[in-house]
C-alpha cells in the first residue's frame, strides 16, 4: 500500500456514550445475493451494510448476468432477468471467498458452473473438499486444477452428507444445491451459525422445503428446478459488528446502547464480556453496555457456533492486552489467525504466540503507533485497541476494514472517540 492509501488515525479516548447502529451481517448478504442465482425475478434486501465486499459480490453477479442497483442507503435491488452464464471470470473472484459460493446455485439450477479458486482473507489453508465431497454425493462431477473449479451435473439427486467438520461455506453451498436435488438431502453436521440460519430462512420464503434450521442435521427436500421464486428479505444483524462496538467500551470506559445487536447470536462472547467485567443489559433494541473498572483477564477456546467464533478473537485479544491478569487464548479453527499480534506488539501488548496457542499478558497502557490491518476483524481490533493507546495509533491498509464494516470511523467517533479517516 502507499503512502496515500487510507488509513485510520485513532487517539486514546475518554469514556463512550449515546448509541450506534448495527448493520446487516457481511457473512449472511454476500451468501443470500448468491442465492439469487436460484430463481428468476427482482430481490430486494434491506438492511444491507455499504461495505466493499457487498460491491464485489455485485459486480461478480454483473459479470453472470444479475443487475443489480442500490434503492437507499441500506435498501439493495437484484434482478435475474434468466440470463446467466454459469462462468465466473478470474478477476472477479480474487477478491472475496463469498465468491464460491455461487457454485451451489449455478450447479444446481444450471447444471455446471465454473469458477477459479476464490480470494478473501489469508488466515491459513480454507480447503474447499467439503464443497466438492458433498456436492459428488449429489451425482456432481468436479473437476479441479491450479487455475479453477468446474463442477457439472444433468440433474443432482438427494443424498446423506455428514460433515467432517460444521463448515458455514460447505454448509450454504449444499443447501442450495440441495434445494433442486431429486429427492431429499441430509446434511448432518451443519453449521448453525445465525448467517446460515438465515439462508436457510430466505430459502424457504422461495419455496425450497428446508427443515431443522437452526440445528446440526439440516433436511433439504428437492423442489421442481425453476419453481422458487423471488422475495424481499432483510438481512440478520451483524453480531460481529455489534461485539466490535461492544469491545469498544471495554476498551474505553463508557455507556452505551449497541441497536439492532441480536444478544440471542452472541450469547458465547457476552458471556465471555461479562467475565472480563463488562456490564452488558439485553434490551427490546439491542444491548445496552456499560464498563467503568480494567478488565479482568480470561482464558478462551474458539469454537463452531454457537461457541466463540475466530471472528470474535481479535477484539478479545485486544481486550486482554491491557487486562489485569494474564489470558490463555486457543484456537481451534484457523491455525493462521494470529498474524495481527505482532501488530499488537507494536503497541505495546505482551503476547506470546506459540502453535494455536496465545499467552496474553495485561499490561497499563498500550502505546500509539503504526501498524498494518492483516485482515477485516483483525484491522478493526487494532482501531479499537488504539482507543487504549496513549499518543496517536495509525492503521494502514484498512481497506480490509472496509470490506466488513460501513463507517466504521463515523460511529465510533459519533459515540466520541477520537478517529478519523485520513
């Protein structure tokens, strides 16, 4: 990145107060405008963030054939007009990982699909064998070489899939291959997360026959190809987003209201606040947050929903930088997730990282200074880390950021913390 790229300068701030506003969950839109490839029609989805990866998605659903315009702010408009073609060109997958998941869909109401190997953040290997072992249960033929995946099938048939681990993109891109499949499709071992969730949701509202939502075995009974049909549907909150604001307070001292947050899909990382000394008030809006007093050290151990997410890591790690105490933290899921602690490092955090392990050492203060976002939440833990930074903390590279978050900057600062976008 150069020099003029963007950056975030963040100055230790006083105590928070007012509200901020949760968006819509990167990890659910990006998946539910894939699933649009499913049947003809206009879609309309609100609640949508204005994020990067949102403009991604729908400039590589441009490049196959679905337009798509903005409505409002948060208001999204797709129309699949019929007219796809089922390969999805190189530069418009390198972006996002979301990308994969338009195989499910194109395979499956299309008969194939092609697409290169997909982008996104580099935290570690994301091997896609699931995908592919799933989707050769259903009678798929995929084919894979260094340059891209092609996938093809006259017609996918139902069958018994039990997942080695609960894999979200394995999971989606099943479900909506299943949704055509002749018969019925058992997916065991699904993932559950909120995100998956609601697909699942919009799926139905289509006409696919979904059943289990919510649980590890998910039953999927095959629709007549070309009979779903397209809906209006709003996007679930963002809970990392929301925990993003959360570990804000924490960080800062402060009261203040997280609108929109589901604490219903963030009862493993609340209970994880309140242990650190985070007051935390479920309210008919969201949740209300509160902390005063420096936060007490724990250990924690990533889990599949619905135990701690790896996206929740970051800001739990930042958080345990200036703890009293010291905090073990595991992580069971992506081995590569700790490249951002060496940026931690550069202020002032005493952490020791070894294999899936890190050893968390509270210090006083953290100390301002310049480091890199590696990926989305990692770059959004070092803004917040910077409020309990003494001096000013420059975050480069925060076009990472920018995929996940819309305005991160502006509602921080509108609940007076001192960042700006430079």
């Amino acid at each position: 990145m150069g020099f003029d790229s963007p950056r975030i300068v963040v100055r230790r701030s006083g105590p928070l107060g007012g509200f901020v506003h949760v968006s819509g969950a990167k990890n659910s839109v990006l998946k539910l405008m894939a699933a649009t490839l499913l049947a003809e029609g206009d879609y309309v989805f609100t609640n949508v963030p204005a994020i990067t990866d949102v403009h991604t998605m729908a400039d590589m659903l441009g490049a196959l054939g679905i337009r798509s315009g903005w409505l409002g702010p948060h208001e999204l408009h797709l129309h699949n007009g019929g007219n796809v073609v089922p390969v999805v060109p190189f530069e418009k997958v390198d972006k996002i990982r979301a990308s994969l998941n338009v195989l499910g869909p194109l395979l499956s109401h299309y008969g194939q699909a092609r697409i290169n190997w997909p982008g996104g953040d580099d935290f570690g290997g994301r091997p896609i064998d699931l995908h592919v072992s799933g989707l050769e249960k259903m009678g798929a033929t995929v084919e894979q070489n260094l340059y891209d995946i092609y996938a093809y099938a006259d017609q996918l048939r139902g069958a018994e899939v039990e997942l080695a681990i609960p894999s979200v993109g394995a999971t989606e891109n099943l479900l909506t291959a299943a949704v055509y499949a002749r018969g019925t499709t058992v997916i065991d071992n699904a993932a559950r997360e909120p995100e998956v969730q609601d697909l699942c949701r919009m799926l139905i509202a289509m006409g696919a026959d979904v059943q289990g939502v919510g649980s590890s075995r998910l039953v999927v009974h095959g629709v007549p190809r070309g009979s779903l049909r397209a809906v209006r549907h709003a996007v679930v909150t963002d809970r990392v987003q929301a925990a993003t604001y959360v570990a804000a307070v924490a960080v800062a001292g402060g009261d203040v209201q997280v609108r929109g947050a589901r604490p219903e899909h963030m009862e493993s990382v609340i209970n994880c606040y309140a242990r650190m000394g985070v007051s935390i008030t479920p309210q008919r809006d969201g949740l209300r947050v509160a902390c005063q007093e420096r936060l007490r050290a724990i250990d924690f151990t990533t889990e599949p929903y619905p135990g701690i997410a790896t996206d929740y890591k970051p800001l739990l790690v930042a958080m345990l930088s200036i703890s009293r105490g010291t905090g073990h933290v595991v992580e069971t899921l992506f081995p590569g997730r700790f490249r951002y602690i060496e940026e931690l490092r550069r202020l002032g955090a005493s952490i020791v990282a070894e294999g899936a392990t890190a050893t968390v050492r509270g210090v006083e203060s953290l100390v301002g200074a310049h480091v890199t976002a590696p990926d989305i939440r990692a770059g959004a833990a070092l803004v917040v880390a910077g409020l309990a930074a003494e001096g000013e903390t420059v975050v480069s590279a925060v076009h990472h950021v920018d995929r996940g978050y819309d305005d991160l900057v502006g509602r921080l600062s509108g609940l007076g913390a001192d960042v700006t976008r430079a």
